[in-house]
C-alpha cells in the first residue's frame, strides 16, 4: 500500500493515534526488506503500545508500491554468511523468531495490511496478526526452498492452523503463490478488499474513537464489525484443487513418496508434471529438512516450533545450498544453483531429524 512520500531513513516509522499505533515499514527500495536493526525497532514499538493505554490496536503496513514485506534482507545475510559472520545471521533469525512470537502473544489486536508482495519475514508479522487485510495484488508465497533455505517464521507449526488439509505440505515444499482472494481461502489472510479501498480503511483507523474491551477476542470483532463495510464477504472455492493437494501431500512423510505421486498420476496432469518439476529445481537438502520439520511441528506449541527452526536456520545457513542458492537466484540470477547434495536420496534424513530434534547449535 503506497503510503506517501517517505524518506529513506528511518527504516521503521512509528505513528501515533488517539486509539492506534502504526508502525510502517519503509524499506521500499527492497520491499521493506528486513534488518536486524529494523526487527529491534518493531519490538520497541510494541512494547510501548502495550505499557501505554492510548494504544487500543496496533496496525502493521508497507511503504511503496510493491509490498507490505518480501521477507529478510538477503542480500546482507549472504554477505555475512559469506563472511563467516554467522553471529550476524543467527541474531537476525533469533530476533525475528522473537519478534513473531511475540505478536503472536500480543495482548491487543493486531492488525495488517498485506499489500502487495507478503513473503517470508512478512508473513511472520502477519501470522501473528488478528486481522490480515489482502487486496486483489496481494501476493503470499513461501519460496524459500528455492532458495537453499525452508519456510521459517514459525510456519512449520501454525500453517496447519490456518491452511485446508494438505497446503502446510504444498505451500511449504513448493513454494505456491497466492494472489488476492487466494490468500484468504488459504488461511494466510482473512479479510478481503480492493486496493481503492486501502486508503480510507487506513484512515477509518486512524480516526477510530470508541473503546474496546480488555477482552482481545471481543476486540477483535468489534474491529471486524467497524471494518466489515471494506471487506468481500463471499470467498471462492476450489473442491478440485484442495482434493489434489489433499492426495498428494497431507501427511506425507517422505520426498520420494510424493516425487513418486506426482510422476504416476493421471489426474490433472499437467499440474502434477509442473509440480514435479519445480520440486526438482529445489535443494534437496532444503526439501528433505521442510517436510521434517512440518512433521515434527504440526501440533506442537509456537515456542516449540520456533525452537526447532532456530536449530534448523543455523543449519541452513551453514551448509553450502544457502549461499548457492541465494547466488543463483538473487544475486547472478542464472538459475543454475548446484546443489550439495544434488539429489534427494543422498540427504541423510536420520542426521536432518535428530538436528531438528535435539542439536548442538
């Protein structure tokens, strides 16, 4: 959502209302890409609108025109892995780690604009948030096997709170990309409008005057209630497509088992020969560690997810995929990463699950 003309600096700006903080990310070059130090600066926000009564909600948007968030700013931890600096790195995935916990607990409602590109650190804000607002350009996706790395952020746990039977699996490994509506048949969004209307539901918050309840439940639908004019009550449906996945996915606990799924069957082929492929593009390392942790996440209390996704970050990062695939992708774009291993039978699964586990880092 453009939000006006902003400067460079600061990174995040916090705005203050009669019943409402705001606080923007303006990073808008990158898609408000995250920083340690902006992490920090969130956090700080927080804390204040909890200790002050004035603030009754909080609402989280982007500057720009591309996005609310596209995720942690690659680009600086490639360098510091590059560097060896993994101090640099492991404190930026324990701050964000922190930080999405943390709006997860929130006291008061929590409130997003998921405008534009929503990916990766942006979908860690917006997990935790009570309303999730996506309008039509609205894109939420996972992409990060892709990328060497796994689907973060706390994803491994609350993906199957939110997502229809199946999707933890599929969004998770394949990286699907949801636009509009899409979002919020999907679980990751939960309210819809039209990007027209982002402007003056911005400014409805902004002049909210009534007074919510200490009652975070009864909050929330009084802002729903207030909100309601702005939203697309009726969303699509897709029985097909939710089969599909079901069927090829939901509770699946190894990689060759769904490579082999997806190669025989005669259902919407083309979809299966288009999944199969971008599964094949991935890092099998990265793969084979996505769908462990979904099976050792799936049910267990936040804290115990983001425990074993710090463990499985400070692997990641470590192992040689993540520099190659950031490479590959971000940085000389050729689409050619090598991976290391280069297939998904050479993956040491035992290794990959007792690291998840229990492990030394």
């Amino acid at each position: 959502m453009a939000t006006g003309s902003y400067q460079r600096e600061p990174e995040v700006i916090v705005t203050r209302h009669p019943s409402m903080m705001e606080i923007i990310l303006n990073r808008p070059r990158v898609i408000n890409a995250l920083t340690t130090e902006m992490i920090l600066r969130v956090r700080q926000a927080l804390d204040e609108a909890i200790q002050e009564d004035q603030y009754q909600f909080v609402l989280f948007l982007g500057t720009g025109n591309r996005g609310f968030c596209a995720g942690g700013d690659l680009k600086r931890l490639a360098k510091a892995v590059k560097e060896k600096s993994f101090s640099v790195a492991d404190e930026f995935f324990r701050e964000e780690y922190g930080l999405d916990l943390f709006i997860h607990r929130f006291p008061k409602p929590v409130i997003v604009i998921a405008d534009g590109i929503t990916m990766g650190g942006g979908l860690g804000i917006s997990a935790g948030a009570n309303i999730v607002v996506a309008a039509e350009r609205t894109l939420m996706a996972m992409p990060e096997t892709r990328i060497g790395f796994f689907p973060d952020v706390g994803a491994t746990g609350w993906m199957f709170t939110k997502c229809p039977r199946g999707y933890p699996e599929y969004l998770g490994l394949v990286g699907y990309e949801m636009e509009g509506a899409e979002c919020v048949r999907l679980g990751l969004a939960n309210s819809l409008t039209r990007g027209e209307r982002l402007p003056r539901l911005r400014k409805a918050l902004q002049s909210f005057q009534g007074k919510l309840t200490d009652d975070q439940t009864v909050a929330i639908e009084h802002l729903k209630s207030y909100l309601a004019s702005f939203f697309q009550k009726d969303m699509p449906i897709n029985p097909e497509m939710d089969e599909w996945v079901a069927t090829h996915f939901a509770g699946k606990t190894s990689l060759p088992e769904i490579m082999n799924s997806l190669s025989r069957c005669s259902q919407e082929d083309r979809l299966c020969q288009d999944v199969y492929h971008r599964l094949s593009e991935r890092s099998p390392t990265a793969l084979v560690l996505t769908l462990a942790l979904l099976r050792h996440n799936e049910g267990r209390p936040l804290e115990e997810v983001f425990a074993a996704e710090t463990r499985a970050a400070r692997f990641m990062i470590r192992h040689s995929d993540y520099l190659e695939g950031i490479r590959a992708r971000i940085l000389d774009k050729d689409d050619l990463p090598h991976w290391q291993p280069s297939t998904i039978e050479e993956v040491a699964l035992p290794e990959v699950k007792l690291l998840i586990e229990k492990s030394s880092f």
